[in-house]
C-alpha cells in the first residue's frame, strides 16, 4: 500500500491538549503521543496545510507502526 493510498481515506486525526501534548491517532486509536518541541514543530507544521499535508505530516510523525506488528486473520490467511 502506498502512502498516497494510506492517506487517501484520512485516517489520522490529532488532538492537542492545554499541556502541550499532541495525541495522534489512526482510525480512532491513539498510536503516539508527541510532547515538547516535537508537539510544537507539528503544529506549526499543520496549522496552515491543506488536509493531504496535514495526513502525510500525521504519519510521518507516527513513523513505521504498521509494519509486522499486525495479525492477519485466519479467514484472510486461508482465502484463495
């Protein structure tokens, strides 16, 4: 799957909290937590992106977390 296609669906979404934490998550589900200069570099980075700039800087900023770490189920694992 490429990025583009990753993207597509704008499955990332963040939340920024008074402590200046920025909480990213994919479809719904927390994947990384961003805090200090980090926090302060992606919202600047967003704030004036269109929505394809501000998704690719979300999972760009989430690095490589689907990679290996997933279960494929046994009906997907056995169809043809």
């Amino acid at each position: 799957m490429s990025l583009d296609e990753l993207i597509a669906n704008e499955p990332f979404d963040y939340r920024a909290t008074k402590a200046g934490l920025v909480c990213i998550s994919y479809k719904g589900r927390v994947v990384t937590t961003l805090r200090g200069v980090e926090s302060s570099r992606f919202l600047s980075r967003v704030e004036s992106g269109s929505s394809r700039d501000v998704q690719l800087a979300m999972a760009k900023s989430t690095g490589h977390f689907k990679h290996g770490s997933e279960r494929v189920s046994r009906r997907r694992r056995d169809s043809p």
